[in-house]
C-alpha cells in the first residue's frame, strides 16, 4: 500500500483502496457486466473500469423523468479508445462508423486529446463494442484512468517525413507506459482467466497505479495544436537540418481545477531541459514515475504532477529526475509557435501527397441537417485513400491523399456538406467544446450544445465593432476539470451552473499564457455585456497584430498568474 | 308506522338488497310470521338464523372475471329468498362428494379464450372427465353458460358441464342457457326459472337473509354499486422511448375497497370523444344530443355512445351486420366460423374498433344505419378489471393499478383522461374479490411469481404485503418485456426490494434485446433446478399475464422441468402441476 511521500498523516483516497483490491484492475467488472437488474455497474468498478477506457455515465435530460417513471437513470457508457497521434486507417474508420450505428448513439466525438469517443454504449453491448473495436486493432486500454493517457502528436503536414516520425515516436511511447495488466483482454475480450487473487505485477505503475490521470504529448513547432503547455507530459520536437534531432521535455502542466476550491488550479509547464530522441522512452517514463511515488494520494484534487512540483518546487523536480536519470539533461534547444489552431483546406506535403483539414464543429461526426458527417466520411473512408488524422482542436484531417484523387474526394466533401471551413470565420473554427451535458456526470452547463451559439454571438459582437471575421479563440467547458483547454483560450467559458458560467479572460494566442478568471456566474447575456466594452476597446486601442488576450493583459482588465520559472 | 327509527333502517336496508322476486316473498313471509304471531315481543329478528345446510341446493361457479360468481350470487340470494338452503362454492373448492350429495345443483360457467374454463376451475374439468367422477343418483341440475360469440368455441365451458352431468346422472331441471356477452335479461329469467323449477322448502325452514342491526357495515363496492374514486396519481412507467404506454395509477379507495393482494379493481370506462364523434359521424343527419331508443330506454345519442355502449370492442353481431350492410367480402372472410378463422377474428378485432369498421367498410347505398339500428347492434359497455398493484399494509386506503394503454382504448384512455385532468379526477370503480389467487396462508412458504408485462401488477402487491407483514418464506420473481432500458415495470422498486431481501431473486426476460427472442418461459427453464427445489420445499408458484401463449408455453416449461428434474414422463409431469394446481401451489391470473 502507497503512502503518501509528503509525510501526510492524511487517509489515502478512497480510489487508492480500490486500486489495491482491485486484481490488476479487475475488481467485480465480470460480476457487474453480469448483473441484469440494472444498467449501471458496481460503485467501486466505475473507478476502475476508466482504466478500460470507459466511463459510466447517464442521459442527465431525463434521469428525472425516469426517476419518476421508477427507472434508473438511463445509463450508458462511453468508450474512448487509445489512438497514438490521433492517426486512424480508413478501416479503422469505418468500423467505428458502424460501432457507433450499432451499439453506440450513431455519432462519434472527437476529442481534444485526438482519441475517438462512442457515446450511449449500454452495459450488455459493451462487451461486443471492445470486441469491435479489437477486430480492427484499435483497443481502449488506460484511454482514462490514473495512468498515462493517449499520447498526442502534432499534426504537421508540410513535414511529412517529420510527422511522421513523430507519430512513430507517439506510438513507441503510448506502448511503453501501456499498464501490463490483462484484465482488459479477460473481461472485453475472452481472454484466459486470471488464476488466483493477485493480479500481474506492474513494473512501471505498481498496484495502485498513478495517484490521478498522466497526460503526455509531442508537439512540432511552430504548431502548438496540441497546447504543449498544458500537458503533464510534453516533448517539444528540435528540428536541425530538417531531421529530428531530440525533443525538449516539459512537465508539470495541468488544467482540471475545482470551483471554490483555491488550492486547485490550472498551471502551464516548465521547460526542463533537452533530451536527444532515442532516451524519450526513458525520460518519459522517469517522469511519471518520478510523480507515481511523490504525487499525493490522498486528495484526487491535488494528485496531479502540477502539484508535485508546485509543492516542492521546479528545482526540486528537476534534482529528483535528473537524479533518477543518472544525471542531468542538456539545456532546451530554442524553439518558437507560432500558431495554435488548425489550418483548414487543402495542404501539400514535401512528398507531394494532399491533406485536407476540415472543420468539425464540436468534434462531433454526426448526420446534420446541412453537413452529413456521418454518412460523408463513410464515403471517403470507403474510397480507401490514405489516412484520417484527429487533431488536438477536435477536426479532422483526411491526409496522405495522392493528387489524382483530390477531385474525387472535393466532390464528396460537396455533396455531403462537410466545407464549413470555407466559410466559417476565424472564431468558428477555432472554437473548442468539451461533451458537456447531457451525457457527462461532471458537466455543470452546456458545452458541445452550445458552442456554435456562443461562438456566433461572439462573432456578432466583432462585427457590431469593426472586427469583421476578427480571430479570437473561445473554449467552453461544462465544469471546470478543463477537457476543452478553457484556461488557455482568450475567451474561456468555464461552467457553474445551467445557462452559468466564469468568464476567463487574458490568454495568448499560443497557449503559452494563463487567462484568469474575469467575472464569475455570468449567463449570455451578462457575458456579452461584459465582453462588449472590452472588444470596443481593443478595436480602438489594439497595437499592430495585437491579440485580444495581449490588449485585455495589457490594459490591465486581468492579471494574469505568476509563473515559476 | 309502528317501526322505530332503527328498524326502519333495517327494513330498508333489507329492502335494498332483496330483488324483485325476494321483496314479493318478504312479503309474505313476513305477512305470515305475524299471522302466526312467530314475532314475540323482544325477539331477536337480527339472529334468525339460517337453516342448517341440509342436503339442498348448490349453486357451482367457474369464473374467471367475476361474471359467473356474480351471478352465482344473484340466484343463491332468490332461492334463499324462496326459503331453500342454499350455498354458493367456487369451482376451485368444490369437490366429488359435495357434488353428489347435492339435490340441486346449479352451475354457472365462463368460457375463456379457445373454449377453456375458467383458471380456477382447471381441476373440476380433470375431476368430471375422469375415473373419479361424481355418480349422481338423486340430482336435479341446470346449467347457464356465459360466453362471447365472436369466438368460435362459444359457451364451451358451459356445454361441457351440461354434458358431463347429464352423462354422469344427473337428471336436466333445466335447459342449458348460452348466453352472449349481453346477458343480464336471459340471467334475470333464468334465475327466475330456477327458483322456480325448484320444489318449495318447508315453510318453518325459512329464515331469507341474515343482518345486523346498525352500524350497517359498509358494503364493497361491486359491479352494479361502483363507486366514484379519486384518481391520486397517473404516472407513465415507460421510457419516453417505449412505443406502448404503461401507467401506475393511484387511486383514492377508502371504504368498501378492503381488498387483499390478489384481488382486481373494476373500472366503468366511458369511450373517448374521438370514437364517438367518428362512430355519429356515420349515422346520417345524427346529432349527438338527439334522444334515441335501445330497447326500453331512452337516452341521448351522445350518452349511448360515450357511456352506455362498447364503441372500442368489437363483437360479432355489429360486425355480421356490417358484413351485411356493406357486402365487404373483407370483412365476410373475417367471420368465417371455422377454427382457423376465430384467429383471424382475434387478430382483427384486436386492431379495430367500431368507427374503423364503419370507415373501412362502408355501407352500401339505400343500406345506412339509422342511430336506433346501430345502436340496437352494439353490446352495453362492460367494466374492466386490473389486478390490483398494491397492498393495504403498504400503502393503506389507495389502490395502484399497472394498465398498459391501448390506443383508443375506452378504459385505459379515460384513466388517463381523468388521472391527468385538473377537475374531476375520479372513475367509478368497485371491489373485485379473486379468491382463488391468493399468498399461500403460511408466511413462511417461499413464492415464485411469473408475471411479465403489466402481469407483475399483483407481484407488486405480493411483494408488498409479505414485506410488510414480515413473511419469512422466499420471494421470486420472472418478468419479461421487450426492452430493458424502456418497460422494466418497476425497476427502481425490485432493485430496492432485492437489496432490502424482500425480493430474493430476480429473473428478467427482455425479448428484443438481442437477436433471438428471451420470454420467461426460457428463463424458467434455465433456471429449472432450483424451481424444482423451492417446489419441493413447498413453494406456491404463481403466473399472470397473457392468457394465449404466455401461460401456455410458461405450463410447458413447468412440465419439462418436472420431467427432467423429477424424472417424470410427460403424463406424469402433468399431474403433478395438476396436484399442484388442486393444492392451490399452482395459481394462474390469466387474460
């Protein structure tokens, strides 16, 4: 059994107890599947089943109407898979595609962590869903939980030969912190029972596993699509010459924070050092376990790698890591971003193949009225051609095209409605939604449902000012654990309440600064009548090239957090 | 008047129970006690008992619904009124000897579904076709048959009695009555010819009726004396999802509602506006307030079709005349007599009511129905009967009830309708008492329930009562419908009973959850040793729901899991449920 490595006298949480009886992440999950008088499993197997790469979740619009119909809530599951970089065959595709139509609620959600989401899994399909999803080699294993999640990549397509690499990288490195337990295997897939009351060991995490979730990523410059600083875990790609020459690691940053509770917060990484690529296995590896034996076990608030070095500081951490790798790494290489979100339309590769990004309002695949997502990707995915690429923004690339088939694959786009970029403005495609209600436990507002809403509202006031198709990044999350990265946007929406939410004011475009809360519990109206005088402002009095976040920071609206160097 | 006010109330309360031929006999019954100067001063006349049973009349009930029993009831009260001892026995508890030792036996009998008896009176059927039947050598007998004749095997239950007691010995008072689902005048008059046909008792043998003097003990509510009820709460227990409507229904009972788990709750529906305003529709120049005459009475047209008429059932007389009227071959084809088409029957009155057969097969032209001609073919408005989902230990003076709603339907529909309105909230109801489905009288017994669909109404009740009553024996229950997510009746409250160990077990059959289809009865048989096991440590076994294949394939299961597990050939499992079912650990509550 851990204890806590600060000394504290407190009681572990209780996870950490369910952790340790838990066989290797068994727990009663065989019994629970098997238990046909509800649709919900057994308390302590919804902790442990994240680590499977699911969670138990209910349609919240009518668990009051079904309470009062005696029903249980409705309850249904979703499933995350593990995809490395976000980097999917068309194969892959159009199983998910058929998943979701069968056992799923017919959509698919793309996440910011560039993974798949199948909502409205219920229990006795859930079974059949892994096994789906397994035919096609794609598997769910610590896609949630206190382990390491799917590793991020960038999305370069200029650099063809680097992405790919990277995504290798990516790869290698989701595989070497992958959890050593079967369970997944025994219970989703048929795999042999395990015998006896131990489960297997595991050499990198221990019985209990990470104190609370790990979250590592590759990012190329000059795109910090995948928000580098708001990682756990990060490796900043240094190009010379065109080659991959190592990557300059970055730890400690973390989003989720809690309402009311000041000892939670979101925090951006520390640069560390540099490390030539073929030790990012190592170093990688060193850092979570260096936050697997001092993290805090007792309070899942404060269990995140942030608070580890924020506690003790960035020396400290350094010390310790440098300790355990044997001695110390090399200085960062230099590096810059310069941009952030996704760029939209056709994109050439040095080798000559087509990429075509295309904006996904909400990272939602779904039949619309107008754009037919669902059926419109079946239909490139049946082509067969290349490759479709999730970004960390929530859309989606269909890369690796040959030019001869670039016709084609436009017509399709068409037809199906699926060119929003072509229109959208800046704020629209830009703007990010977490799932939010009705389907997320943790949601306290809208998200995903109004995201669009917002964002044309937000548009409006632009123009109502001059700043016609004006570029500025919203996020909005329905609780403040921070999926959508709300605290790195200029504009974060953070939920409170139904139709509530704080107003998060004074990030830079690259996510490389912390916006700050601005005015708490607002609803539309309060936000918008807040946000007018602000951009009326920043139209009148913004340098050159001045983002709003820089104007609203400059002019003292925020301030923004100290930052520990 | 020389009468105090007390015995004047008693009279009339007397007189409020005595019909039409038990007030003549009053008379004079009365007429000649004071003749004889038998009323002394002081007497008693609230303890006149009645008369030891000596060898007399019997009247048997095979009932299913009610009907039988009632009427059953109507005549025990006039021959008694006629002076005759008199008993009324259910065909549950009847048995050989009682039968033979009759002078007079009365049966009264339902026919169910394909020409079946009624539930209760499965055993009795076994007992009169075979080796221990009853020899009758000094019985007099009559028969009335009640029976619907849309279906093909009409009255059969009712011609089977005549037969065997005949064959058997016994000597026709009577001819045998088969009576449609419009019997109340042919009852009246055969209750008439009975009393009647019966030789009278001796004069100093007579004391009618029994009563007490005040407080009058309220009477249940029953089937001619329905009572308005408040309706406290109509709450859908289906998923929004669900594609057929389930709703738990409370309703304010109070006096002359002391029922006990088991029973049923009669409810007079009234036909929704939208069928009546169609049906008027196809009567020419009709109008809704103009009066019209059906047999002796005369009402509006609005009130014959709203409340007075069924509009939502169809039968066999409205359809042969429309058959008629319209020369639909259609239709014809749907009448056909023969077995294979009192299926089709089925299957077409079960998705029509009386304005889609009008607008589907229009009358010819000079062929029009007037409103009296119309009306004169359709059958009065029947009450109908729901298992009662509730026990009196737990929930007190309320009355819960599970009815599945069927679109159109003039009883579930005018629930709903009153359940959900802002005034007015109240539907005549009365006590329907189901005696031969009750818990086993030892608490201690384990139960086992099968009841799928709104079947599981009066599980709900069981469950209920022996929780609250501290009943040490078992519970187990197999319900089934199509879907988990959307129709598990009662989720919230099985779960609960499970973790409070009222419930022990919990089977579930969702059909069309998957590919291939799962009923209980594939349930029962998964589970077929350790129902072996609760039977032979004396478990009650129970079943309600679907009269046509759910009961039926249910019994196979049963069977195969007496034949497998007790290593019975199939004759043999058959009379053990047969055994079972005579011990009243067999019970069915079917439709």
């Amino acid at each position: 059994m851990s204890k806590s490595p600060n000394g504290s006298t407190a009681p572990l949480s209780p996870v950490e107890g369910i952790k340790t009886r838990s066989r290797a992440l068994r727990g009663s999950l065989v019994e629970s599947l098997a238990n046909p008088v509800t649709g919900a499993i057994a308390d302590d197997d919804t902790q442990l089943i994240k680590f499977h790469g699911s969670y138990q979740q209910d349609d919240r619009d009518v668990r009051e109407e079904r309470r009062q119909q005696k029903l249980e809530p409705a309850f249904s599951f979703m499933i995350r898979t593990r995809l490395p970089g976000g980097v999917a065959t068309p194969q892959q595709w159009l199983a998910l595609d058929a998943i979701t139509r069968e056992f799923g609620n017919g959509t698919l959600k793309l996440t910011t962590r560039q993974a798949f989401q199948v909502h409205g899994v219920v229990k006795r399909h859930l079974r059949d869903t892994f096994m789906a999803m397994n035919r096609v080699a794609i598997d769910c294993i610590a896609a949630c939980g206190d382990v390491n999640r799917n590793v991020m990549a960038g999305i370069n397509p200029a650099q063809s030969a680097v992405h790919a690499e990277i995504h290798a990288y990516a790869r290698g490195l989701s595989e070497h912190l992958l959890p050593h337990t079967r369970a997944y295997h025994e219970i989703w897939l048929d795999g042999e029972k395990l015998v006896g009351e131990v489960g297997e060991a595991e050499p990198l995490y221990g019985p209990t596993y990470l104190p609370r979730k790990f979250k590592a990523a590759i990012v190329l410059p000059p795109h910090n699509d995948v928000d580098i600083y708001t990682q756990d875990l990060g490796f900043i790609a240094i190009v010379e010459d065109g080659q991959l020459v190592g990557f300059n690691l970055t730890a400690g940053g973390g989003l989720g924070a809690t309402h009311g509770e000041s000892a939670t917060f979101p925090r951006l990484a520390n640069l560390i050092g540099f490390l030539p690529k073929e030790r990012l296995n190592e170093v990688a590896a060193t850092v979570m376990t260096t936050q697997r034996d001092f993290g805090d076990r007792t309070n899942r608030k404060h269990a995140r790698l942030k608070y580890t070095i924020q506690d003790r500081g960035v020396a400290w951490f350094k010390e310790e890591l440098f300790r355990r790798l044997g001695g110390p790494l090399a200085a960062p290489k230099p590096f810059s971003f310069t941009t952030r979100g996704d760029r939209f339309g056709w994109e050439t590769g040095e080798d000559g193949r087509l990429h075509l990004t295309l904006r996904v309002p909400g990272g939602r695949i779904v039949d619309g009225p107008t754009a037919k997502w669902m059926a419109g990707l079946r239909a490139y995915a049946e082509l067969g051609l290349g490759e479709l690429r999730l970004t960390a923004n929530q859309n989606l690339q269909l890369a690796n095209i040959a030019a001869s088939e670039q016709a084609k694959v436009n017509t399709l786009v068409t037809e199906y409605g699926l060119g929003i970029h072509e229109a959208a403005t800046p704020v629209a495609l830009d703007a990010i939604a977490c799932v939010a209600l009705p389907t997320c436990a943790l949601a306290m507002a809208e998200a995903e449902r109004y995201i669009m809403d917002f964002s044309a509202r937000v548009d409006t006031l632009l123009t109502s000012h001059g700043l016609d198709r004006e570029r500025v990044s919203v996020r909005i999350t329905g609780c403040p654990n921070g999926c959508a990265r709300p605290y790195v946007a200029e504009i974060g929406l953070v939920g409170k309440a139904p139709g509530r939410y704080n107003l998060m004011l004074g990030a830079d475009a690259l996510g490389t600064r912390l916006n700050t809360l601005y005015r708490e519990n607002l609803d539309e109206t309060a936000i918008l009548a807040a946000l007018d005088p602000l951009i009326a402002g920043w139209a009148a009095g913004r340098r050159a090239g001045e983002t709003f976040g820089d104007w609203t920071v400059r002019n003292g609206v925020v301030v923004p957090p100290a930052v520990e160097a | 008047m020389p009468l105090d006010p007390a015995a004047r109330a008693a009279l009339d309360h007397l007189a409020a129970h005595l019909g039409p031929a038990g007030l003549w006999w009053a008379a004079g019954y009365l007429a000649g006690l004071a003749q004889a100067g038998a009323v002394a001063a002081g007497a008693n006349v609230g303890n006149v008992a009645a008369p030891a049973a000596e060898a007399g009349v019997l009247v048997l009930t095979a009932s299913q619904t009610g009907n039988a029993r009632r009427l059953g009831e109507k005549l025990r009260e006039a021959l008694a009124a006629a002076g005759h001892a008199v008993k009324v026995v259910g065909a549950a508890d009847v048995n050989a000897k009682q039968l033979a030792a009759a002078r007079t036996l009365f049966a009264v009998a339902s026919t169910q579904g394909e020409g079946e008896p009624p539930d209760e009176a499965r055993g009795l059927w076994e007992l009169l076709a075979g080796r221990k039947a009853p020899k009758f050598a000094d019985t007099a007998f009559a028969v009335f048959g009640l029976g619907d004749s849309s279906y093909p095997l009409f009255c059969e239950a009712g011609k089977f009695l005549d037969e065997r007691f005949a064959t058997l010995g016994a000597k026709r008072l009577l001819d045998r009555v088969d009576s449609d689902v419009e019997y109340a005048d042919e009852a009246e008059a055969w209750v008439a010819a009975a009393v009647a046909a019966v030789p009278a008792p001796a004069v100093r043998a007579v004391a009618p009726v029994t009563f007490s003097f005040a407080p009058v003990a309220v009477r249940d509510a029953d089937k001619d004396h329905p009572r308005e009820v408040g309706i406290l709460a109509a709450q859908r227990i289906v998923a929004r999802q669900a594609d057929r409507a389930v709703v738990h229904y409370e309703l304010e009972a109070g006096e002359g509602f002391a029922y006990e788990p088991g029973d049923s709750l009669g409810v007079w529906p009234l036909n929704p506006a939208a069928v009546v305003a169609r049906v008027a529709a196809h009567l020419p120049g009709a109008v809704l307030d103009a009066p019209v005459v059906r047999g002796k009475q005369e009402r509006p047209l609005g009130e014959w079709l709203g409340e007075q008429l069924e509009i939502t059932r169809l039968a066999r007389p409205f359809l042969e005349a429309q058959a008629e009227r319209s020369g639909a071959a259609e239709l014809a084809a749907v009448l056909d007599k023969s077995p294979a088409g009192g299926a089709r029957l089925q299957a077409f009155v079960a998705n029509a009511n009386v304005a889609d057969v009008l607008e589907r097969f229009p009358v010819q032209a000079g062929r029009e129905w007037n409103a009296g001609e119309l009306l004169a073919a359709l059958r009065p408005l029947a009450p109908r009967l729901y298992s009662i989902a509730s026990s009196r230990a737990a929930v007190g003076e309320e009355v819960h009830l599970t009815i599945a709603s069927v679109d159109h339907g003039a009883a579930s529909g005018h629930l709903w309708q009153r359940g959900t309105a802002a005034n007015g909230n109240t539907v005549r109801a009365y006590l329907e008492r189901n005696t031969h489905f009750r818990l086993p009288a030892d608490a201690s017994q384990d139960v086992i329930m099968i009841g799928p669909g709104t079947g599981v109404a009066p599980f709900r009740a069981f469950v209920q009562e022996r929780g609250e009553t501290g009943a040490s024996g078992r519970n187990w229950l197999f319900f089934g419908a199509r879907h988990f997510d959307t129709e598990f009746l009662y989720q919230l409250e099985w779960q609960q009973a499970l973790k409070d160990g009222r419930l022990n077990r919990l089977d579930l059959a969702f059909s069309r959850d998957q590919a291939q289809k799962i009923y209980v009865q594939d349930r029962l048989r998964e589970q077929a040793a350790d129902l072996w096991s609760w039977l032979q440590g004396g478990a009650s076994l129970y079943v309600c729901g679907d009269a046509t294949r759910m009961a039926p394939d249910v019994h196979a299961a049963l069977r195969e899991m007496a034949q497998q597990q007790g290593g019975l050939d199939a004759a043999a499992a058959e009379a053990w449920l047969a055994e079972l079912a005579a011990t009243k650990r067999y019970l069915r509550d079917v439709y």
